[in-house]
C-alpha cells in the first residue's frame, strides 16, 4: 500500500494513491475504521467504473459490505442539501460509508456522514474537483450554494487507473478547478494587502508554492490529483475555502444555482469555475493593469444612497433563485459615508502594492486562455452555454452572494464594477479591439 504524506493536523488520516489502490481498501477499513461493514455509495456511472469492482473486492476481503446505495446516473443529481435525507434514512448504523464517484457524490456522503457523525473513506472516480480531501461540502442549502460544515474523509484510496478511465471533460474540469487557485490566490493577495484577510503563510504555500508545476501538463492526471488534494488539504487547515477560491468560484456558484446547463446537460464545476477564472483574471487586468491610483480616484462613482444600493441589489437578485439570505448578505457589506472614503484612501494607498503583487500572482489572461484551451477547458461563455448577458450578471452578482473580499469588492466600492464587467464581457467574448476600446474609454 502506497500512502503518501499529508501535512500535520489533518482529519485525514491516510491517503492512498496509486495504479490498482482499489485493492488497498480493504487494509484501509482495518487500518482507520476498525473493520466495519463498508457501505457504497455511487450513481450507475461510478458503480460501473470502480464502485462494482470495489464491492467485490470487499467481499473477498471479509468485510461483508452493506448493499450499495446507488444513484440513478440520469437525472443527473445535484449535490442539494435536500437530498442528505435520503443518505443519512439509508444509512446502516455503525457503517463506513464509502463514496465512490465524483465530487457531487463525494460531496453527499461527506454531509451525510457529518450528520450522523460517521467517518467516511472517499473514493474518487475523476480528478475533477478538489472537494474530496477538503473540509465542508459545497452544496446548494435552501437555494443557496454555500459551504456546509462537514469533516473531511479519514481516509482516500485514489486509484489512478479509475481516475484516468474517467470521462475526458472530468478531467479537464479538475484542471480548470486547480488552475482557479491562481485568481483565487490573487483575491487572497488584495485582501491581505489591504488587511482585511490576512494570508497564513503554511496554508498559502500548500497551494501555491507547487501549483504552476501541477497545472503545467494537462494530461499528467497524477500530478493534477495531488493538486486537488493539496487544496483540500488547504480547507481542512484554514476550516474555510479561502485558500482554494476566490471571485471565480463565486461567479462559478452564481451560475450553479441558476442550474446552467449547456445542451441539456449540467455545466461542471470545474467548467463553471474555469470561465470564472478567466473572467477574475481580466477584471483584475483591467483594474490595475489598465489604471493607476490616480485614474481610479477621478473615475470612482460618487457613493450610493442605502436605498440606490437596495435597488440594484434587487434588480441583480430578480430572478430569485439565489437563496433567502442573498440580500442581506449583500447590504450587510456595502460600506457608505466615512467608512466607504476610508476603504477608498486605504485601496488608492496601497494601489501599486495591489497591482504588483497580483500580477505576480496571476497567470496572464492570454496565456491562461492558452493554457486552458491545450487542457480542453471552454475558453469563451458560450461554451458553457452563457450569452453576454447572463456572464455579466454572473460577475456583477457574484459579489453579492458572499462576505469573502476579493477584486469584485475593490471594483464595487469603487463604483467601477459595471464598467469593469462591461469590459471583460467583450473581451471574453474573443472582441479584443472593443475590449481595449471599452479599457481605454
Ligand atoms: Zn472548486
């Protein structure tokens, strides 16, 4: 059995990765869960990829493992608070629960076991997400996409034979996810500069002292899983996703709990996550690259009446699929009067600290789209089933949904959001000449 370090202080105690670790499962039930009965969960896909094989391999082992609890593949299910009932009502009592698939299956069995204060083994099918070794599950509770507090699994058995057999755009989208961490390592950067979050230096470089190596070959599936679960490691560390998302996976969460689907079919999260990746990337362009400390206090928008702010916040929530608590997320962080000036002299201060250092964080956009394109991740909104018109929202909503500052915040207490979001929404469209129009006008 082939396990591989994780970092001090983790509630995950073993990770397994390796060709075949399917058959070190077995050893892992003994190891961490004192040999209790194994339960799967799957869909009808992840059955079929490993979830069988590993049923019988149990078996063989004497493990007596539960019947398995299996999701129908099609329709495809969403990883919804709503459906925790019916994992915690099947759930055998004193069970390891062990989810074989993805990360909305990962996700499920990770909430599930949480309420019923089980342990679970994970068992991924893809490198698709970096959920699997992460603390809480990011789930959709009442409307709202949002992180529910869950432990992470005690232990993962990664069989790189299954995760490369898994579907082509899995991967991909577990590319685009990890890729993420480098916009979202900006976010963290501004609100570090400006103080509001400051960055744990042990957390930070879990992330990101490895990760231009882990992006830089699409197709080395290997290098990409240890990746992911190096972020997730980053969450059970910070007990928060801070070290692993950032503007982009909030665009990415708007459009999930508006359902986006692209011909039918439910966009991925890691597909989602990596136009909001692109799209952070060049609104952070746009503002610093494109500005200086003196433009942006001439061009800040004189600051909104409490009132003028509930407006827009309603217009922005109108298609009420957001959750309850959206909007008073949204005006409970809508600085006005002294405190907003404050917040302004303090980002005009620390101007070209913000621009350096998040340029030297990011990926440059067009190398980015580069880099995406060669790993078979959408590029363009429209490849994930976005007019101009919804990709913007995305963006000037994204900022709402959630008290983590990042670049959407800088924008907004500047007043510059709609300007910014209008620009990058032409230059993701692939019009470069209106975009750098849109930058100078
Ligand atoms: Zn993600």
């Amino acid at each position: 059995m082939r396990l591989l370090p994780i970092p001090p202080g983790m509630e995950t105690e073993a990770f397994v990765m390796d060709s075949g670790a399917l058959r070190d499962v077995p050893e892992l039930v003994r190891r961490c869960f004192q040999s209790r009965r194994p339960w799967i969960v799957a869909d009808d896909n992840t059955w079929k990829a490993a979830g069988s094989a590993l049923f019988g391999i149990l078996k063989t082992a004497g493990l007596a493992p539960h019947e398995p609890f299996i999701f129908p593949a099609v329709p495809m299910i969403h990883a919804d608070n709503a459906l925790t009932p019916r994992l915690t009502d099947a759930m055998p009592f004193d069970c390891v629960p062990v989810s074989v698939g993805g990360g909305t299956i990962n996700d499920l069995v990770k909430r599930a076991s949480a309420v019923t204060r089980h342990r679970y083994l994970c068992v991924p099918t893809a490198s698709s997400v970096d959920g699997y070794t992460s603390y809480g599950a990011a789930m959709t509770d009442n409307g709202l996409k949002k992180t529910l507090p869950c432990l992470a699994p005690l232990a993962v058995a990664a069989d790189t034979d299954v995760l490369k057999a898994a579907p082509a755009p899995m991967a991909a989208s577990g590319y685009a996810d990890l890729a993420a961490k480098v916009a979202g390592g900006a976010d963290w950067v501004i609100a570090d500069e400006l103080g509001i979050e400051p960055i744990r230096a042990d957390v930070w470089e879990l992330v990101q002292k490895d990760l231009r190596k882990w992006i830089s070959d699409p197709s080395d599936i290997g290098a990409i899983f240890l990746g992911l679960a190096a972020t997730g490691y980053s969450m059970q560390m910070y007990r928060e996703s801070r070290p692993a998302s950032g503007a982009e996976h909030m665009i990415s969460h708007l459009w999930e709990m508006e359902n986006l689907e692209f011909k039918g079919v439910p966009v991925s999260h890691g597909f989602k996550v990596g136009i909001g990746t692109l799209a952070s990337t060049a609104l952070m362009e746009w503002l610093f690259n494109g500005h200086d400390a003196a433009w942006a206090r001439a061009n800040a928008r004189p600051p909104r009446t409490e009132s003028e702010r509930r407006a827009e916040v309603d217009g922005l929530l109108s298609r009420g699929c957001y959750g309850a608590k959206t909007g008073e997320i949204a005006m409970g962080k809508f600085l006005s009067g002294e405190a907003l000036a404050a917040r302004r002299e303090l980002i005009f201060a620390h101007w070209d600290a913000l621009a350096k250092r998040t340029a030297d964080c990011l990926i440059p956009f067009d190398t980015l789209k580069s880099m995406f394109r060669a790993a078979s991740c959408p590029v363009v909104p429209a490849e994930i089933g976005l007019d101009a018109a919804q990709f913007e929202h995305g963006i000037l909503a994204a900022q709402l949904i959630r008290n983590r500052y990042t670049v959407l915040d800088v924008l907004d207490e500047l007043g510059l959001l709609r300007e910014a979001a209008d620009a990058v929404t032409l230059r993701m469209a692939g019009n470069a000449r209106a975009s750098v129009a849109a930058v100078r006008g």
